[in-house]
C-alpha cells in the first residue's frame, strides 16, 4: 500500500491529463485517496518532455478542499495554460513525463544564510509582484543564482536582496517511475 500510495500524486495528475486532453474531461478524484492527500497544501505539477519543461504550474498555498483537487486543477494548468509553451498535445503525452511537489507553508526568512537552494524552495516579493521558485532544480546550485531567477519572475530586476520579502518552504517531491 505506502509504495502505491507513493505514486498516487502523479498517478492523479497523469490521470488527469489523459482524460483532459484526450477526451476533454476534467476528471474528480478518485473515491479513495490517501489520508495524506486529503489536506490542503500547495502544489505544483511539473511536466517535461525528453528533459526538458514543458509546462509547470501550482499553487504555494492552497486553493482546493485537498491536495488530490490541487492536483487535478494543477495538472490541467501546467498542460494548458502555462504562458511559456503551448498546449500540450494529445499525442505528447507519450514523451512526458510528471512530477509533483507538495509544498510545505512558506515561513519568513530573516537571512539568507537560513537558505539552501537543494533544499529549500524561494518566494520573493515586493508590493504586488511576487516570483516563487522550487528547490533542488537542475543548475540552480546557489542562493544568489536562485533569488536571482525567483526575481526576474517576479519582475523584480534590479531591486537589491534586502528590499525584498523572502520566503523559504520545503516541497515533497513525487515523480513517476517508468515501467
């Protein structure tokens, strides 16, 4: 049972974007979904494609009754309405592969010695402009080269470290096991 329910985050999500995309269904959560899936947290779903993204899309704090809603909502965004890439495709589905984070709540940082860019993902934000990025991402190896990218999506160039309200929080990464 725990290594199946280790799968059921991207299991749901891959669910999700099979009858979405090829039958244009958004789909319910299953009946019975694990009690850990059952509260809320923020999540993001990840897609690439041949290593590369594809879509990515989530939620720092929750939107949903519960993680598995999240997810669904979530999984349907990243394929659809991720502004840098188009739709994914039906015939896509093949080559990409799912990975989902479920995050932790964001907590202040007061410096940034308390952050670690393996381990802990960033949100940076200045009046309305806000810019979050996962932790452990391919290259992004420093604090400065993670705030930096956190940044630049906020819109924030140029705008010095210390002007900013930084956030830390974990995530708990799932991703799919080929078979």
């Amino acid at each position: 049972m725990k290594e199946n329910e280790e799968q059921f985050p991207v299991r749901l999500a891959r669910k999700t974007l099979e009858e979405y995309l090829i039958k244009g269904q958004k789909i319910s959560p299953p009946p019975v979904v694990p009690e850990k899936f059952r509260k809320k947290a923020g999540v993001f779903v990840s897609l690439h494609k041949k290593g590369k993204l594809r879509g990515c899309i989530g939620t720092f704090l929750p939107t949903r009754e519960n993680i598995a809603e999240e997810i669904i909502e979530n999984a349907i965004s990243a394929a659809t309405k991720d502004p840098r890439f188009p739709p994914v495709e039906p015939e896509e589905l093949k080559d990409i592969d799912i990975s989902v984070d479920i995050l932790s709540l964001p907590e202040p940082v007061n410096s940034l010695s308390e952050l670690n860019p393996k381990k802990y993902g960033v949100i940076v934000s200045k009046g309305w402009q806000r810019g979050l990025l996962l932790p452990d991402l391919e290259g992004v190896d420093t604090v400065e080269y993670q705030l930096e990218i956190a940044k630049q999506k906020a819109g924030l160039y140029g705008i010095p470290v210390e002007e900013l309200n930084i956030q830390k929080f974990t995530v708990k990464r799932y991703k799919e096991e080929k078979s």
